[in-house]
C-alpha cells in the first residue's frame, strides 16, 4: 500500500498570528497592550465626535463610532507591526549571526545577501557578511572590531580582484564610535546612491560567488537563532 502523501502545513489563523505578534512584543516592551489599548479608545473617540459634528443623530453617531473603531484597529496593527519590528531588533542585538539575518530579510529586492557569513573565525565568532546592491558591495563585521581586520581585508581584496570601478563600503556592527548599531544596518546600506545598474549587479554577483569558497563545512558562530527571535508578522 503508497504511503500517504505528507499533507501541506497548515498556516496559523489570522488572529493566532496577531496573538503571536502580540506577546513576542510583550515580553519586550511590556506596556504594549496598553498602548494599543490607548490607540482604539482613542479612534473611537475620534469617530463619536466627528459623528456628532457631521451627522448629529443617532444613527450617524453610531455609524461614525464604528468607522472609529476601524480607524483604531488599523492604527494599532500599525503600531503594534512597528513596536514589534524594534523588538526584534532589541533581542537580536550583540548575538552572533544577526547581522546575516538583517541582510537576508530587510534589505529588499534591490540587494543580494545571505544569511551565511563569507568569512568567519570559529574560534573567536567573528564574521563578515556581504551585500550587492545597486549602491555597490558592502562588507559588514560582526564581533570585535580588532579582531575582524584581517576578515575584512581579505574580503576587500576578493571583491576589488572581480568587481573593478564597483564603489566597495565596509561597515561594522555594534555600539562603539563609527560602528552601526544593528537596527539602522538596513536603513545604512538602503541610504547609499546607486552606482551600477542591474546588468552590472547581476554580473557582479556571479562573479563574487565564483570566487568565493563554499563555507558549508564551517561551523556557525553559537548563540541566539535570530531567526527565531524574529517578530511574526500577520499574513
């Protein structure tokens, strides 16, 4: 008899996925539901008094009362979508491995990243990650400073060898003086000009990976899965 085929996983429900996003919030800005709270008492608000400076009866109160409490819930997913986001980035902060997990997921369409670093020292968890964008390449190091020198220069020099004119920035997370803090990298590297098409990028791209040794074998820096300190997000 055929095995039977593994059904599809089923995605949470909506509100199971609101109620997730909620408490992943919570247990970082414990306040939260009171600002949401705030933020639905006061749509309605607004709603009852434009209900009874446009339409001042009954009806036109309680329909302009319900379009505030539409007004309230859509402003409190909002906020509730952004507190979440700062969450997020305020768990992740100083784990090893977040940085590859913000280039993977919060650069966008115009970029090409990994999640895996390109040069890494087992021992001591510092790691380089890389970008390509229309901005050029970028080079990220994660762990200390003095210790990434040497990563960071021999990935400078892979990438200058087969992307000539191509504009080359190094950036390196933290807190420290010239360093970024790991919830404006995204916003950093989306701030630079483009200087290459997508022709250019594209070939700039394959011609990286075909130089680059496969890191496979390596083993990942220990500690926190950002991943899985990554806020849900409601489909």
């Amino acid at each position: 008899m055929a095995a039977r085929t593994p059904e599809a996983e089923k995605r949470p429900g909506f509100f199971k996925q609101i109620r997730s996003l909620f408490t992943f919030t919570r247990e970082v800005y414990p306040w939260i539901g009171w600002l949401l709270l705030g933020i639905l008492v006061a749509g309605i608000a607004i709603g009852v008094l434009l209900g009874f400076l446009l339409q001042p009866s009954v009806w036109g109160v309680i329909l302009w009362g319900l379009a505030g409490v539409m007004l309230g819930l859509l402003a409190a997913m909002m906020t509730l979508t952004r507190v979440s986001t700062k969450a997020m980035y305020r768990k992740i902060d100083g784990m090893p491995g977040a940085t590859g997990h913000v280039l993977s997921t919060m650069l966008g369409r115009s970029w090409r990243s990994s999640e895996m670093p390109v040069g890494v020292n087992p021992k001591t968890q510092e790691a380089v990650y890389r970008a390509v964008g229309r901005g050029g390449v970028v080079i990220v190091g994660e762990g200390a400073r003095g210790r990434l020198t040497r990563l960071m220069r021999d990935e400078r020099m892979k990438v200058s060898r087969v992307a000539a004119g191509v504009p080359v920035h190094e950036l390196y997370v933290g807190h420290g003086e010239d360093e970024v803090p790991i919830s404006q990298l995204a916003k950093t590297i989306k701030a630079y000009p483009k200087a290459i098409d997508r022709a250019t990028m594209g070939a700039v791209v394959q011609r990286i990976e075909s130089v680059s040794q496969s890191l496979a074998s390596l083993p990942i820096p220990k500690g926190i899965d950002p991943t899985k300190a990554r806020a849900p997000r409601p489909r």
